[in-house]
C-alpha cells in the first residue's frame, strides 16, 4: 500500500524575475510532523511557506495537500492555520473574539464557538485574558493568542512563519517549549520557519536546511548535526572549529591530513565517510568544540581511537554550565567546550595542556586550490 502524506512538494520553483527563489524543491510531510524549514535571509524559506499556504503559486511543480493538488486553490480553502512574525491581532476586538473571529467567518454556531474558545484558551494556558484587550497582553502572550486563534480552527495544517523572533531571549525560550508541547497535545501537522538553529534542533521532527533557494539536507536535528550532508550545513548548524589543511595521506580507512601553516603544521586523522580524496589535496577541516577534549600536559585520552596534540590556553570564558577555552595548537587557535565543574581550579590563561579528539568527529570537505 502506498504511504501517504499530509503535504508533497514535487520539483517546486519559484521566481521573481530573473531571481530563482525556490528551486526544484522536492518534500513529503508525514500527518503529525513538525517541520522546519532553516536558512539564512533571503534562502527561500518564507516563499515556500507563502506556496503551502496559497499567498504565492509555484512557477512550476506541484503542491499536494492531503491528497488533492493546490495548485491555483485560494488561500482560504486549504484548511491552514497561519501564525505570523507580528501578532496580527485586532486591536479593537477582546482576546476571546480575536479567537472566535475564523469560527465566525464559517458561522459556527454561537455555543460552539464560545466551547472551542475557551478549550484552546485552556490549552495555551490563557483562560484568564478572554476579555481583555491585546494592548493589554505581554509580547508572549499575544503571541500564544495568534497560535490559539490559528489553532481553534482545528487546521490540518499549522504554518508558522517565525512567531518567536520578536519576542526577548527568556520570551522566546518560554514559548518555545509552549509550542513543543502544543504539537505533542494537538498532533496537528506543523511547519516551522525560523533562521534560529536552536528552535529547530529543539522543535522539529526533520529539519530542511536551505540555502540560495535549494535544499542542502532534509534530515532528523541529530542527522543534520552530526551528520552535515554539506560543508554549507556544517558552518550552519553549532559551532565549529575550520581548518585549512589538505591530505598527506591514506591510512587504512583513515584520512591523514595536516592543518595549519607550514611553520607550525599538525597532523591529524579523520574519517572520509565515503567521499574520496587524493593526496596532497587541499581541505576544509571542522571539528565542534564539545567534540575536543582536554588533559594536562603529558596525558592523553584514555582509548586507542583518540588522537591527541599538544596545545597552550590563550584564553578562558565562563559560561555557565561550561567553559569556552581558546587553545593554541601549532598555528591554529581550536575552541574547546568542557564541563565548569569537571574543570573547577584545573584551567588557566597559559597552561600547557594535550587536545584530544576521535577521528570520527573529524569532518573534511574538498576545499580551493590556491
């Protein structure tokens, strides 16, 4: 039997003039996913969005919504909730009658309304502010009332286009885990737009990374992290570590590689995960600074799979739960996250200390020939 899916995008394209938005993107949503879509300004993301929703139509390919094709089908008959970057709410208008105002447009009947609003105001926590007005809510709680008036609706679809991005830090991370647990309560299927790595790696089930109107890497937030189909996704998504480098030589399964200026060049080890390189080629070199391990002067990584060289601290950041220590390797400056507690009293500013790290954490992508 053939899977179906709530949503299919087949070889979308999208152009404004000479400008290619969207191009061949190609995408089956699952009933009850949280999708995001991720890039930069300006990669395409919030166009598709626009398509899925009806704002826009494809220049070419085919969108697929529940079964039936939408190309050309106007915005108000897909069945979508849409909740935008600004709150969108009617000044004039009570919190309980923004909500009930799609109920009305369907002329649901008066006690059915007054149910539903007061069941989705229940859900995002909000019951007590039915009849004030939205000057008189915080940022975060017009937002949840824009998801609650998107959600009463009972959408089959639930588009968010960066509803986090105009509230503070505490606001953002408030709401985030809001949505999180709305989706699990509702199950409804949701696509997520944000330029923010963390909101998706927390919210999504996959994650569609965009960059120029292309899709670099559909994949789970564990995937697209640890396994970055792209040099693109890699400096995208966390923090990394960049050497230039190139290979010296083949190893078994093993990539030998030096990085850094021939003055003060190290050797290094890494996986090619099945991408072929020559010798003598010249590469980028990444490792993420949770991936790097430190030990005093002398000692090494317990484990034959690590590799290990010898550096000096510049520099010490404390950030809470960890510190950010900057570590002079040959020419190269590595940034290595440690646990603080771990490393209470046993790190200063000019200590001589060993880097460890496993070659599998090591990912190496074609770089230019100079």
């Amino acid at each position: 039997m053939a899977k179906t899916y709530d949503v299919e995008l087949h070889s979308i394209r999208k152009t404004f003039g000479s400008n290619v938005v969207v191009d061949n993107f190609d995408l089956q949503i699952e009933q009850g996913e949280c999708i995001s879509f991720l890039g930069p300004s300006g990669c395409g993301k919030t166009t598709t969005l626009n398509m899925i929703a009806g704002f826009l139509d494809p220049d070419q390919g085919e969108l697929i919504i529940k079964g039936k094709r939408m190309n050309g089908v106007a915005a108000n008959k897909r069945d979508l909730g849409m909740v935008f970057q600004t709150y969108s709410l009617f000044p004039h208008m009570t919190v309980a009658n923004n909500v009930a105002y799609g109920l009305k447009l369907r002329k649901v009947p008066k006690a059915e309304i007054q149910s539903r609003v007061r069941r989705v105001l229940e859900l995002v926590k909000l019951p007590h502010v039915a009849d004030r007005y939205p000057k008189q809510l915080s940022g975060g709680q017009r937002q949840r009332i824009a998801i609650a008036r998107a959600l009463v609706t009972e959408p089959s679809l639930l588009l968010l286009d960066e509803p986090l991005s105009n509230l503070d830090a505490k606001l953002r991370e408030e709401l985030r885990d809001e949505l999180k647990r709305l989706h699990q309560e509702t199950g409804v299927t949701t696509i997520f737009v944000t330029h923010d790595q963390e909101e998706a790696l927390y919210l999504s089930d996959r994650i569609v990374v965009l960059d120029h109107g292309k899709v670099e890497q559909i994949g789970t937030p564990w995937d697209i992290y640890n396994e970055p189909a792209s040099e693109f996704v890699h400096t995208f998504i966390g923090k990394s570590n960049r050497m230039q480098g190139k290979v010296t030589g083949i190893q078994g399964t093993r990539l030998a590689l030096s990085a850094g200026d021939a003055g003060g060049a190290f050797e290094l080890q890494a996986s090619p995960r099945g991408s072929s390189f020559a010798a003598g080629q010249r590469v980028s070199i990444y490792i993420r600074p949770e991936k790097l391990m430190l030990a005093p002067d002398g000692e090494s990584a317990s484990g034959s799979r690590y590799a290990c060289a010898q550096g000096r601290v510049r520099q010490l950041s404390f950030l809470g739960a960890f510190v950010e220590c900057e570590v002079a390797v040959g020419s190269e400056s590595l940034t290595v996250r440690v646990q603080s507690a771990a490393q209470q009293g046993r790190l200063e500013t000019g200590q001589a200390v060993t880097v460890c790290w496993n070659p599998d954490d090591v990912f190496v992508f074609p770089g230019k020939e100079r």
